[in-house]
C-alpha cells in the first residue's frame, strides 16, 4: 500500500513533471475550458488564460512554464502568427498595403504618445528607457485571430490591414530594440549597422526567393502525399522562425511570412489547410493561451502600491492608445464602427513581442522590477479585452456582411451545392476531383458526384462494380462519405447517361476531362458536343497539366454580349472562387461591356480580385500569344449553338488550345442555358 501511495505521490507531484500526467492534464484542461465558456457565455480565449492563472506556478503551482509546455507555448504563438500570414487575403494585402502602413505606424506612435510621458516626467525614467517601454507597448500579438477566422470575416479589408499593420509593428520595434541595445551599451558603430543590415537583407532573400521556390517544387512533386505535405509545412514554419531568430528577430517574423509564402500554396478550402487549422485549433494555440496565464503573478499587485499603479495605468494607457489608432483609422480609412472594434480587438493583445523586449530590457537594467511585473499583469488585461472586443465585433462584422447580400439587387454568390463529374479513367482524374472541389459548397448537403457511364451490354453489371472498386481504389485517400458519393449509369449513349446522370443528382455543374483527351476512352471525335447539347448545366472541360502553385493570373477569353447571358453570374461566381482559391489576378480579353460587368459583380460580392482588361478589340493570333504568358491559366467562356453569344470560332477553340497551350491549365466553360432562357432559331428570331 505505501509503495502505490509513494507511486502516485512521485507521479502527480506538483508542478507535474511526468510527461503522461502533464499532457493528460493540459488535454483535459482544453476539453473542459471550452465547455464551461461557452455555457457562460465567455469567450474560451480567456478561459484557457484564467485556466493557466489559476494552474500556474504563481497560484495553485499545478504546471510550471518549462519542459514540454514551454515547447508547445513556442509552437502555438508561432503556429498563430502562421496561420494569420495563410489566411490572409493576398490581394486585400496588396490593395491595402499603404492602409497597413499607415495603421502599424498608428498603433505604434499613439501608446508611444501616451505613454512616453507617464514614464519619463510621472516615473523619471530615462528618455532612452521611456521611448523602450512606449515601444514595447505598441506591439501586438493576434491572439483574438482565431475568433476572426471562425466568424468568416477574415476577408474583411480591415482584418487584412490590421495583420499586415501587426508584422510591420513588431518586426520595426524588434529592430528598434536592437539599436536602443546598441546605443546603450555603447556598441553602435558602423560594424552593428552593418551586420544588422546584411543579416536582414539575407533573411529576406531567402525568404522572398529560396523558401518559395523550394516550396513549389515540393508541392509539385508530393501533391498527393497528405501526410508528407504537412509535415513539410511545419519543417517551413519552424525553418523560417529559426532564420528570423539568426537574423536578430523574433521567430515570429519568420513564422508570418512563411504563412505569406505559402499563401497561394495551400488553396482555402484544401484539406491540406484544414489539417493545419485542425492540429492548431485543438492542441498548440490552446496550450499557448493557457501559458500565457502561468506567466502572471496576481501576487506582485499586492506587493506595494508602486506596482499595482504602474500596472493600472500602463493598462489604461495601452489600452486607451490601442483605441485610439483603430478611431483614427476607422476615420481616416472610412470603415464602420464593427470594422473599427475588430481592428482595436485585434491589436490591443500583447503577448509575445512585447514579452521577448521587456525581459531584454530587464535583463540589460534599462526597466526594473515594477516595470516587468506591470508588463505582465498588462499582457493579462489586454488579452481579456482583445478577446471580448474581437468576438463581440466579428460578429457585427459577419452580420453587416450578411446584409450587404441581401440589400443588393444581384443574386447571391453561386455555391455548386452537387458537382457532378463524369470519369473515364480513375488514376487520371485526381486533378478534376480537387478541381470539383473548389466548386461545390460547403454546406452538409453538397456533394461531389464521380460519375461513370457503363456501355449497356451483356457484362454491364460486371463492369459497374470493377469500376466502382477502381474508383475506390484511386481515390481511398481523398474520399469522405459526406462529401463525395459514386455513380454509375447504364446507357447506350453516353452523352444521354450523363445527362440524365446530371438531372438525377440535380447537378448545378459538370466537370470534365478535356476535349478529345481526358474521356478520350468514351467521348471521342464530336461526341463532345453532345453532351453540350444535351446537358443545360454549367459545364467545364479541364485540362490540367501544371501545378496551380505555379500560376499567377487566370486569363479569360469571353465572346461579345457574354453579359447578357443567363449564365453569366454562374460561370463568372466559378472564375472568382477559383482567383481567390488560388489568389490569381484576373486578365480579361474581351468586350469593355463583360469587364464592367465582372467588376459590378466582384464589387456586389465584396471580392478584392483585381480583373485587368488586356484587350477590347479583335484579336489575331499573334497578339493571343504575346497576351498569354506561360504561367497563366487560359479560360475561355464559348456558348451553346443557338444563343446570341455563339460564333463559329467556338467549335475549333478545344483543337487551338491543346495545340498552342499544351503545358498550361486550360477551362474551356459553357455557361449553364436553362430552359427559360430563349434560345434563336436557324433565322436568328428568338
């Protein structure tokens, strides 16, 4: 009996140290903590902060900040700032950049005016230690990120501005710290700029140049291998973040922009990218919010008046500060009080830049004790408000999103609940499946249908189960009961299977193989046409060839008058899904007319995807090719016979583009013609 007693004593003796109890406990801490939040209506981020308070080594001593909760702290700040630089939404960035500018700077130089002063007249620290300390508390951590990301508004222009206004504040006031170092010590010669410059010019070469390269070959040769390719996705992050520490950064610097290397990589709706949010959400961004809470010592509050009126006040004026940049900039850049609140929710927080500069500063005597406590009782407050702010204003957010939709006089952005794809030979479809995937929606009833068309004869039930098996067996990695079911149909004609295959799963698209290549097995010489004719749904022809990695801009080729067809929100809702999927600028080669009306209704959609028009007027066969550059993906928008947008050129656009593109990815659409829209008879009377 005493040998179990001294067992389970040596076992759960505090702080744990034996790994299985350790991580049993931290499990069952992120378990339970979401349950009691969200039954009291708190947000779970300040559950798990309180939890570690409550579990720290300052309080109950269940947990100490060392070991392998210190490890998956690292990981957890580094996997949010990575995940922020993945979400983000390129071409918002690219049309913000000057706003993110702006507010980095905002959220810097406010809480450096305010707090500048209570330092060095209030406190008589020095001006050198007052311009620190003002700094350190214009940083901020995106810890409220996550619930940005859950409401669906990370799209949103000011999510876009307030993450690219974080990494410019944080990475700008590491190097601050640096030189503060450096002209306090005494060591700012020409050698320290010198180094410091040449180590920030390397990171960013390797960054912006070899990290990407590397990255598309990988993806290019293992784009199959789920589990390969995660894994290659940590070993960047984790790379990155030790190439920013080698260049005198923070980790977190390298983590970000890791995230915006790999944004145009891993497609939104990937499994690939759910796998990275999964493994984040449930395990390392919970145990680093529960690390952050260890880091307080409620008790320093009460050592003295000093501390607790420094806490008290550097608390107010960052907060204060924080609210300020995000009011100037709401003003400045016109948003709404929902945008402003989510901006300020999202840079109040301090966490990590600010915790790696004040134990710099503590450990070089430049801030005292008092100052260091109060910097972490302020990491407590603002990570309490940042949650509330955030969650409490992404939801106005989505819900002025919301209505935006429904005061517009448009349709509402097209989700191809069923995708049907018809296959001829299993092990070539993968590319049509993943592209299917982009297309369909992602409500529980929206399905992905691989269709196969078995020739009706003596062996025909023979043959549906060797398909079904070979279907089974090329996709065994990629298929999900919920989302992807399996067809087959018996017919004499295959176009009329897949039609009435199309009317059955009430398909709202087709996707297929090429002309004359990918059903080359069962659609051959002008069968193709057939099934044009025969099926009214939006249909879309693939050829694939390239890595999407390596593609930068969707070219489309539209006939006059697409406008005006009863498809033209359908097919051009698909182009836009795929440009943000991939993050693609649009080129547009057509009529003045169908560009307008792409841009109305990117802008009713609230997209950000820049469309070009390259060209207006009839072009020959030259200027095709100097237009087209080898990383594009060609789409061209035809019409059925019979509508007022066909032109004889539609029927010998498959052949022209398998002969001059054939490495580049191809989309030859047919808008979909439901029955109610007219169709011109052979005297072109409607």
């Amino acid at each position: 009996m005493t040998g179990i007693y001294e067992h389970l004593s040596e076992l759960f003796a505090l702080p744990l140290t034996k790994n299985v109890a350790l991580f049993s406990v931290m499990l069952g801490v992120i378990l339970i903590v979401p349950l009691l939040t969200q039954k009291l209506r708190i947000p779970h981020v300040i559950g798990l902060i309180l939890c570690g308070v409550a579990m720290g080594p300052h309080a109950l001593g269940i947990i100490d900040n060392s070991g392998a909760i210190s490890l998956f702290s690292t990981i957890g700040i580094l996997y949010i700032m990575f995940t922020a630089g993945l979400e983000l939404d390129l071409n918002q960035f690219k049309l913000n950049r000057n706003r993110s500018f702006a507010f980095g700077f905002l959220t810097w130089a406010v809480p450096l005016t305010i707090i500048f002063p209570i330092c060095h007249f209030g406190y008589g620290l020095g001006a050198l230690e007052s311009f620190l300390v003002g700094s350190m508390f214009g940083t901020h951590t995106l810890i409220a990120y996550p619930a940005v990301s859950r409401m669906g508004v990370a799209v949103d222009p000011c999510v876009a501005v307030s993450v690219g206004g974080t990494i410019l504040v944080d990475a700008g006031v590491l190097i601050l710290l640096a030189v503060i170092l450096g002209l306090a010590s005494g060591n700012l010669s020409a050698a320290f700029w010198i180094e410091l410059i040449a180590s920030l010019a390397i990171f960013s070469l390797v960054m912006f140049f070899v990290v990407p390269r590397i990255a598309v070959w990988f993806f290019a040769h293992w784009h199959r291998e789920n589990y390969l390719r995660y894994i290659f996705v940590l070993f960047m992050v984790f790379v990155s973040a030790l190439l920013a520490e080698i260049a005198g950064l923070e980790g977190i610097v390298g983590a970000f922009l890791a995230g915006l290397v790999l944004n145009r990589m891993i497609p939104k709706n990937s499994q690939l990218m759910h796998q990275v949010e999964f493994v984040g959400n449930v395990l390392f961004i919970p145990i680093f919010l529960v690390t952050v809470g260890m880091l307080v010592d409620l008790g320093v509050v009460f050592d003295g008046p000093r501390t607790a009126i420094l806490a008290a006040v550097l608390s107010i004026s960052a907060i204060a500060g924080k609210f300020g940049a995000a009011w100037i900039a709401q003003k400045w850049f016109r948003y709404t009080k929902a945008q402003r609140n989510t901006m300020f929710g999202l840079s109040v927080a301090r966490v990590a830049a600010t915790l790696a500069i004040v134990l710099v500063a503590h450990r070089a005597e430049l801030i005292d004790d008092s100052f260091l406590n109060a910097a972490i009782v302020l990491i407590l407050v603002t990570c309490i408000v940042a949650s509330f702010v955030t969650e409490s204003a992404a939801q106005q957010l989505a819900l002025e999103r919301s209505q935006a939709y429904a005061n517009g006089t448009h349709e509402s952005e097209h989700a191809y609940a069923n995708v049907l794809v018809p296959i001829a030979n299993p092990e070539h479809a993968h590319d049509l499946l993943e592209f299917a995937e982009i297309l369909h929606g992602n409500d529980s009833a929206s399905r992905v249908t691989m269709l196969s068309v078995i020739p009706d004869s003596s062996c025909a039930e023979t043959n549906i189960h060797a398909i079904r098996q070979d279907i089974v067996k090329a996709f065994k990695d990629k298929l999900n009961p919920r989302k992807h079911q399996i067809s087959t149909v018996i017919d004499l004609n295959i176009s009329d299977g897949i039609a009435r295959a199309a009317r059955e799963h009430t398909a709202s698209a087709l996707v297929l193989g090429w002309p004359m290549t990918g059903l080359s097995d069962i659609i051959i010489g002008e069968k193709w046409k057939a099934v044009i004719h025969d099926v009214d749904r939006l249909v879309i022809w693939c050829d694939l060839p390239m890595n999407a990695a390596k593609t930068t801009r969707l070219t489309i080729f539209t006939l006059p008058h697409a406008e005006r067809e009863c498809g033209f929100d359908g097919w051009f809702d698909m182009i836009l899904k795929i440009a943000e999927h991939y993050t693609l600028k649009i080129v547009h080669i057509g009529t003045e007319e169908v560009s307008q009306a792409m841009r109305t209704r990117r802008d009713f959609l609230q997209k950000s995807i820049p469309i070009e028009n390259a060209s207006s007027a009839p072009i020959d066969d030259e200027q095709v090719k100097s237009i087209v550059k080898p990383e594009d993906w060609i789409v061209f928008i035809s019409a059925r016979k019979n509508t007022f947008c066909h032109m004889s050129i539609c029927e010998k656009i498959p052949e022209y583009l398998s002969k001059h593109f054939k490495s580049q990815n191809k989309l030859l659409i047919y808008p979909s013609q439901p029955a109610s829209c007219a169709e011109i008879d052979e005297f072109g009377v409607v």
